[in-house]
C-alpha cells in the first residue's frame, strides 16, 4: 500500500514524450557565443578546406578522423587548401562547432564554406564519386579528364 501511494503521484508528474523530448532539447543546448560563432565562421571561409577532427592529421586521435584524413589524402586534396583544427585543444571549440554546424559528431568537414559532414557522409561520398565531383566542381583538386576515344 504505501509503494501503490508513492507511484501514483510520481507517474502523474511525469512529462508527456513530447514534452520529455523538448525538456532534453533545451538542457542540452549550449548557446555559442557571437564571439565564438564569428571565430568560427571566419575559419570555413578562410580556406577551401576546413576540418574539424580529434589530433592532427600526422597524429588522429579517433578512427573517424584518421577515416577522413585518409578519405582527403585519397582524393590529392593539397595541405596548403586544407587547414585542421584540433577540438580536443578546445573545449568551447568542440561543442561550438557541433553547435555552429547542427551535426553532433567530430571530424567535421567544410569546404568553401560549406558544411559537407561528417565521418559516414564522406565515406558515403567517396564511395558513391560524389567527393570527387564535390571537390573537383569547387576548385579544391583539378578535374580529371575522361579519356578520349
């Protein structure tokens, strides 16, 4: 009887799945900084090549962005058209820019200051030759051209 009296009250505050859900949304928001919002929006555009990863790309520190390194290394892509950031460096770096792009994961890839994805897309990318496209169509490496007949 007395666990019957403590259930009823506690299932009857419970939140609604909607509401639970919403709950989470906004205690598991941070809210970037203009500061950093602006630091990081100069960085996409500063160079053809953005990417966000755990390490550096002589030293990753995760298979995901060891995966992207080597998916970029594949496609020629030149050092001097990427730059890296390493967010383990960073605390505000690494949630601002899960924040800043809306994708929760790290290695982050932006390429003219676009937001292309993560570890999966790229991957996705680079198996299907939509990378290769992407990157040729952008000017990061040049086009290779079909052989003539």
């Amino acid at each position: 009887m007395f666990r019957a009296s403590l259930r009823s009250p506690l299932i009857s505050l419970r939140p609604s799945g909607a509401k639970t859900l919403a709950a989470s949304r906004f205690i598991g928001a941070r809210f970037l900084t203009q500061e950093t919002r602006s630091q990081i929006q100069n960085a996409v555009k500063a160079n053809p090549v953005v990417l966000f990863m755990k390490g550096t790309p002589e030293y990753p520190e995760c298979g995901f962005s060891r995966a992207v390194v080597q998916i970029l290394d594949l496609h020629g892509v030149p050092s001097d058209k990427m730059k890296t950031y390493n967010v383990l460096v960073d605390d505000e770096l690494r949630s601002g820019v899960k924040e800043f792009s809306e994708w929760p994961t790290i290695p982050q890839l932006y390429v003219n200051g676009e937001f292309i994805g993560g570890c999966d897309i790229l991957l996705s990318m680079h198996q299907s030759g939509d990378l290769e496209n992407l990157l040729e169509n952008k000017g990061v490496i040049p086009k290779t051209e079909a052989p003539q007949p």
